[in-house]
C-alpha cells in the first residue's frame, strides 16, 4: 500500500492513495489552514470508522441479512498533552432493515471489532481504548 500526500499552500495537502484517489486534508485557520479539508486526525478517525463498517457490511451481506443502511458514528477523545493522540474511540453502528436478526449484527459488529478491523485493531494494541455499540432500526 502506497499514499503521497502534496503540499499545496499554508496547512493543506493534497493527499492521494496508490489506487489513485485524492482528498484535500487541511488545518483550521488559526493554524495557517484554510479549512477547506478534514483534520488528518480527523481522516484516521474516518478510515477506521469505514474500516469497520466496510467489515460489518460485508459479514451482513454474507449471512444474507436484509440491510438497507449502515451507520457508523464515532467519538474520539484526545490526550491533552502533545502528542495529542487518540486515548479512545467509542463507534456506534445504526443498522437499519427489515426483521433483522440481533444476533447477527451483534456477530458482525464483534468479528470486526475482535478480528477483521485492521484500522481499530492496530489503534486498540497502540493503547486506544475502543469500543462499539448498536442499534437496530426495523424498516
């Protein structure tokens, strides 16, 4: 896997992936940004958050589970002191379709967290103190 990210003026980058997507990142203005991006904490916030819902759709298809959304929402708190990382993560899933099953989305949103999240796995053995909740929306 291979990114580059480029400078572009004061405190944004152009960020582009080896598979050849690109995303603004940038900084508030008060830290010579322009906001014109997100935060890149605020980018790994997101890449975990579509890792795991990535996992969690894709136990969900595989089980047949009759999904019409997903949502993950997710709240990170921050260290005060620099560096100013993540000390944790709390993702809450809202899974929307008809007659599902409890126990299948409580499976799929277990197997992501304890075995296929690469993204919040590695941050949980960094120290971060993740963990995940749902709710089950009938259609």
């Amino acid at each position: 896997m291979k990114a580059s990210i480029k400078w572009t003026d004061g405190r944004q980058f152009v960020a582009e992936s080896g598979s050849g997507h690109s995303v603004v990142i940038d900084g508030p203005p008060d830290h010579g940004g322009r906001n014109t991006g997100p935060r890149p904490m605020e980018m790994l916030l997101m890449g975990m958050g579509a890792c795991t819902a990535f996992d969690v759709m894709q136990i969900l298809e595989k089980s047949r589970a009759p999904v019409s959304d997903c949502v993950a929402t997710l709240e990170a708190e921050r260290a005060d002191e620099t560096p100013s990382v993540f000390t944790r993560i709390h993702v809450h899933f809202t899974i929307s379709g008809r007659s599902l099953k409890e126990a299948q989305v409580k499976r799929a949103v277990e197997l992501s967290a304890e075995k296929y999240c690469s993204a919040s796995i590695m941050l949980a053995r960094g120290g971060v103190e993740v963990s995940h909740s749902y709710t089950i929306v009938e259609d």
